[in-house]
C-alpha cells in the first residue's frame, strides 16, 4: 500500500501540470494585450472649439490707382501749314526785328497750336522797347491759355519798368489766369495788399519805381 505521501505525489502532478498551462496561456494572453497599437478615434472638434479658430485674413485686391484729370493735357499738334510759316519767318530775316515783326504781322493767321508754338521765338526776339505788343497780347482776353502762362514767364526776365507796371495790369484783371499769382508777387515786392485800390497801387509802384531809378 503506498504511502501518504507517495499518494498526495502522484494525484497532484497532472493538477500542477493544468495549473501551469492556465498560468502561462494568461500570462501569454496579458503581454499581447499590452504590446498591442491602440486603436485611435478621433473626435471631430465640438462647436465651441471651432469657433476659437481664428479666420484668415483675406487678401486685398489689387486696384490700380484712378486717373486724376489734373494731368497737363496733351499739346495740340501744329498744323504743317503753321510749322511752315514759322520757318519762313524765322529763316526768311537776317534782322531779328524783322522775324519779330514778321511772326506779329502773322499771328492772327496762326492756329491755337500755331501761336503756342510761335509764342517763345517772340519772347526771344522782342526787345523791351517794344514789348508793348506783346503785353497787348499778354492782356487779350481771347488769348489761350497756354501763350499767357509763356508771357507771363517771360514778363518775370524783363526790366523793372517793364516788369512791374505789366504785373499790375495782370492783377487787375481778375478773371487772367495769372491775376492772384500777380498779386502775391506784388504784396511781397511792395510790402502791403491795397485790395482793389487799384489808383493806390499804381501810385505806390511809381514811388518804388522812382526810387530805384533815383541815385
């Protein structure tokens, strides 16, 4: 008969040998369950989140900057008809009071781009003695614009005696293009503005004028 012990020995192996089996199958089972990837769900962004989000800045179009009308406009082209006479005038005289005299006896057969074109050449032959004829032409109301800015430029290059009587029959004539422009010019030349007084300008330029002349 065995023993006690020899009995307790032989019924607990195929016992122990399960336990084992079941221990290592969970142990297995555990560790493939920790190695194995998470499976991520991603969660759409509630309301209140996307709200946070800030919107791009939009873009600006590009413009192109308007067409202001104070661009000078574009000269007139001469006629060829006037570009001719011009030349005839110019190139016809040895003496160039007669080429002034010429481009004068001329002037009202020239077109608007024609005087304008005409305009300097007597600037440069007219001497101060008779620039008369070309204040008179200075003062024409119908004279366009662009001979009296050319001029009146010209007036500033001339002698005392011409210049400043000139000038103040320019501010005088208030609807000139060039009437304020003269009466700036006279205010800081004669130290005061005298309105419309225009008896008390002429008499304070005749005293300036006389001052200057007188040693």
């Amino acid at each position: 008969m065995p023993s006690e012990q020899q009995k307790f020995s032989f019924l607990s192996w195929p016992v122990i040998v399960l336990i084992l089996a079941v221990v290592a199958g969970l142990g297995w089972w555990i560790i493939q369950k920790d190695t194995a990837s998470p499976v991520t769900v991603e969660v759409p962004p509630t309301k209140s989140e996307a709200s946070k989000k800030k919107p791009l800045t939009p873009i600006a179009p590009v413009i192109a900057p308007p067409v202001t009308s104070d661009a000078p406009p574009t000269p007139a082209a001469v006629p060829r008809e006037d570009e001719d006479k011009i030349h005839a005038w110019l190139t016809g005289f040895d003496d160039t009071n007669e080429i002034a005299a010429a481009i004068l006896a001329g002037w009202k057969q020239l077109s608007e781009p024609g005087r304008t074109a005409a305009a300097p050449h007597l600037l440069n032959l007219v001497p101060d003695e008779r620039f008369t004829a070309l204040a008179d032409i200075l003062m024409d109301p119908t004279t366009n614009g662009e001979v009296k800015d050319i001029f009146f430029a010209g007036v500033l290059n001339r002698g005392d005696e011409i210049k400043w009587p000139l000038i103040l029959r320019v501010m005088e004539q208030k609807d000139h293009p060039h009437s304020q422009e003269a009466r700036n010019m006279l205010t800081v030349v004669l130290g005061k503005d005298l309105g419309d007084d225009w008896p008390a300008w002429r008499e304070l330029m005749r005293t300036q004028l006389l001052k200057q002349v007188q040693p």
